[in-house]
C-alpha cells in the first residue's frame, strides 16, 4: 500500500549526501521522520528501529529524532537511559524536554512532568507545541490557577513554531481566532507504554 512512497522516501535517502552541512541537515532529519514515521503507520516497528538506529548514526544531535527513539522504547528503564544519553548530544533542543515531560507525565510523577514541561517553554517560548503540552498537561493535573499562568506566558510568548501548531494555525477554519481559543481546542496524544 504505501510501496511508492517508501520507494521515493530510500531515493531521497541515498541521494542526500552522506555528511550533511548545516543546510540540509534539517532536510536529511525530515526525510528519516519520514521514513520512519511510514513504517509506523505500516506497524513495521521493528524496520523503523532499524531506520532510527541509522538515522541516529547519522544525526546524533537531531532534536526531532532523539524524541522518537525516547518514545519508541518500550520500557521504563530504556527510556530513561536513552533520555539521558539523549541530553547532551541535544543540549537545548526544547523537544527532548517535552518527551520527558510526556514520560513522567505517563509515570504519573506531576512535579517532574511540570518541571521538564515549563524548562521545555523557557527553551523554546517561540515554539507552540511545547506550549500545548504545558497546557494540557495544567488542564489535567493543574488547578485554574496554573492553567491561567501558562496562558499568560503563551499570549506573551506569541509562538510561530511547531510541528502541531504550525499545522492547526494554519487552517483555514482557524483563521482569526484567537490563538489560546485553537491551542485550547488542540488534543495531546500520549503515547501508550
């Protein structure tokens, strides 16, 4: 079913050169999201670690692709293992914070979560899923109180970055709305450990 684009994906792969330079390093990390994030819809998990595994080798400091392997462990214990391993090699990548956040916020451990989640925020304040997380995370375990304290910070803030934020932003159904009332209507998928 998705044959063709796993073709197009290794074409793009083999075509990209093998040390990339700082400009098309993001386009080489998009292209193994890609190809992993397809062998996961295909639930071939065990062919998307092997594609993770080599996109690591070749993008060790990649924010997005660390995330992904942290939450592509199955167990508590390597989990943790690869977000320490993870930490330095990212330094102030802003999801590698928002995964462990999603981690403890799983393990149900609320002041870990809340503190990886809001280091996540100061990190990257132009980034609208770190926000989304932070506010979901506050609408669950939070009171009013801190719910209004990370809305305070998002209006302040005003983020033009994200993955899932740049993607629902920009809809046409959410053109001029206010962007607290879409960050709001936003949803959070936990993964399942």
């Amino acid at each position: 079913m998705f044959t063709r684009a796993r073709t197009i994906l290794e074409k793009v792969r083999f075509k990209m050169p093998r040390e990339p330079d700082n400009s098309s390093s993001a386009q080489l990390q998009a292209v193994w999201l890609a190809s992993i994030r397809l062998e996961r819809t295909c639930d071939n998990e065990k062919v998307a670690q092997q594609l993770l595994a080599r996109a690591l080798q070749g993008c060790p400091d990649s924010g997005p692709l660390q995330t992904l392997a942290i939450e592509m462990e199955p167990q508590a214990e390597t989990r943790m293992r690869k977000a320490r391993d993870a930490a330095p090699l990212v330094k102030d990548d802003p999801s590698i914070f928002v995964a462990m956040g999603k981690v403890f916020w799983v393990e149900k451990k609320t002041t870990k979560a809340r503190r990886w989640l809001t280091k996540a925020t100061e990190l990257g304040p132009d980034n609208g899923d770190t926000w989304l997380h932070l506010l979901k995370f506050e609408q669950e375990c939070g009171d009013s109180e801190s719910v209004e304290q990370v809305k305070a910070g998002f209006m302040k803030a005003e983020p033009r970055h994200g993955e899932l934020w740049t993607r629902e932003i920009k809809k046409v159904a959410n053109w001029r709305r206010d962007p607290f009332t879409v960050l709001d209507g936003m949803k959070v998928t936990l993964p399942e450990y």
